[in-house]
C-alpha cells in the first residue's frame, strides 16, 4: 500500500521524474513510488556534507547505540544512563510495548525532550551500512513507525515535547543523513520511501509554519529546513523550506550576536552551536552551487567576531600577551 501522500508533496514535473510521472498518470501508483525511488537511488545532483557514504566508520559508541536500541527498546538519550559505566540507556519496553511517556524516577524534563530527537538512529544507520546488517534498517523502520503512530502531529501549535520546534529541526536534519544511509536497503521498500516522505514533508512544512520565539533554537530550526529545501528540491515545498531557513539565519546572525561576537544567550555551549549551524549551511551551499543562489552574504562578516570570542574563551592567556 504506497501512501498516496507522496505524490501530494513531490513534484512530478521535476527533472528527471518524468517516468514516474507518465506511471503516476497512468494509475501504477506503486510503479511510480518505486520510480520515484530507484530516481535517488541514482541522483547525483546533491551533496549532504554531513556525511560520506565513502569509508564510512562507526565509532564504539555508534555501535552501543544501536545495539542497545534493539536491546529491549534501550534508546540513548543524551547524559542519561540506567548504568553510566557501561553507557546503558534506560528501557522504554513496558509490556512488550514502547512506552513513548517513559521518564526515569527523578530525572528533568530533559530526559522527554531528548528522547524524542531519536538521538540513536543515526548511529545505527552508520552501523548499519559497515555492517549491510538488515537488523539495523528493520529495527528503525519498526520504531519509527511506532513513534509515529504514538506521538501524530498536533493539528495546530506546537507541543512542550514531541513537536516542539527543536525536537522537530533535530528528527528533520536527521533524516536527511537516515536516508542516504538506508536508501539501497531491500528494506527500503516504494510503500516504506512513500510514508518516509510523506512524514519528512510534514516535518518540514510544521518548522515553517512556527518559527520559534528565538535564540539558538530558531537557529537550529532554520538549519534543518534549508538542509531539507537544498538537499531534497524535488519537493513542491523545497524553495519555501530553503527561502524560509536562509531568511532566519539571515535576519538572525545579525539579531542573535553582540557587538563583542558573543550570542546573546552568554552561553559559550550555545554560541559554539550556533557557529557551528552556520558553518553547516555555509558547507551546504558550497557544495550545492548548482542548487543554492540566494545564500546571505553577511554570514562570514556577522560571524567573524563570534568565532574570535570563542578563540578568547578557549586562549585566554595567549591574547593577554604583549607581542613584540
């Protein structure tokens, strides 16, 4: 059963779609969906610097991640451990089920939020591609269907959790590395793709809908939609994800910095973030010329203060040195 979502959001008419337009037409719809696939199968018109599907490494932690995620549903959440000495994140199992509301005795809210970044499903599909073990893509297919049936959009507004605006720029910047990783797997069937895209364009479109009040966060959510508008512009909405990310980065590197270069947070883990979310779009647009023409051009200037004040914090004494 292909989700026939999938041919509200993707744009038929985009080049290099044409036979899954001519099968769309034709009312071969699963034909089409694996028309659809079989094109990013084989596109080679974009580039995700996020990522090298060449020599690609999983790191120890990688593959604790993604062992323990099929581990009685033991899903990493960051600084958050049922035993910290072996990494072992706590269990979501509750009677064979996952229970999405799970929160350890006397942990913060924090714990919530984060666990609904799925923060172990990249790792595993890093694992999954050193290891072309199918247990990997199974595993997040099931628990991302799941999470989805358990936890739908909001039919307005956002929520203090699984639709708040980072929880959503996390799943959506995510899945534009899940699906380079999983894209050639048997797994990764017309009806799988059709759903996964689907929910990717609601991601998206829900990120443009409510901006956040501010702040890194706002930052962060403007990196995932022009990371969704540049890295996926067969979508109808793509132009409106990447307009509508670079138009916040844009109006934010000037509003969100001091005079000084500091973000106005004064959290040197938030300014470093922020850097860091500008450095991506900046990486993204360079190896995405062919796509990307509207790139601000106050990004460099803007920053430059906001990369010394961290070489301050990082070198105190060196810039306290009197140099002959």
């Amino acid at each position: 059963v292909i989700d026939s979502r999938l041919f509200d959001v993707i744009d038929l008419n985009y080049p290099g779609l044409e036979k899954a337009k001519s099968l769309y037409e034709s009312e071969l719809y699963y034909d089409a969906a694996k028309a659809i696939l079989d094109y990013y199968r084989l596109r080679t018109n974009v580039t995700n610097p996020n990522l090298s599907l060449i020599n690609i490494t999983a790191s120890e932690d990688d593959n604790l991640k993604a062992n323990y995620a099929m581990d009685n549903n033991r899903f990493f959440v960051n600084n958050f451990y049922e035993d910290a000495d072996t990494k072992k994140p706590y269990s979501l199992n509750n009677s064979g089920k996952i229970d999405w509301e799970f929160k350890p005795n006397g942990a913060s809210d924090e714990y919530q939020k984060q666990l609904h970044r799925h923060q172990w499903f990249v790792p595993q599909a890093k694992v999954y591609r050193v290891t072309n073990d199918e247990k990997y893509i199974k595993s997040w297919i099931s628990v991302y269907k799941d999470w989805l049936e358990s936890n739908p959009m909001p039919d307005s507004g956002t929520n203090n959790t699984t639709w708040w605006q980072l929880q959503v720029a996390e799943r959506l910047t995510g899945q534009t590395q899940l699906f380079e990783y999983y894209k050639n797997s048997v797994n990764f069937t017309p009806e799988w793709f059709s759903e996964f895209i689907a929910y990717f364009a609601d991601h998206a479109d829900f990120l443009v809908k409510y901006p956040y009040s501010g702040g890194n966060i706002l930052i962060s959510q403007a990196n995932a939609l022009a990371f969704a508008g540049v890295l996926f512009p067969e979508f109808k909405n793509a132009s409106i994800w990447m307009t509508k990310g670079y138009q916040i980065l844009g109006d934010e590197v000037e509003a969100q910095f001091l005079d000084d270069g500091m973000h106005y947070e004064l959290d040197l883990s938030y300014h470093i973030a922020a850097i860091a979310d500008y450095y991506e779009v900046m990486k993204l647009a360079e190896a995405n010329r062919t796509i990307v023409n509207n790139l601000p051009s106050n990004f460099s200037e803007s920053l430059h203060k906001a990369a010394e004040a961290v070489m301050h914090f990082t070198y105190p004494n060196f810039f306290d040195t009197k140099l002959s």
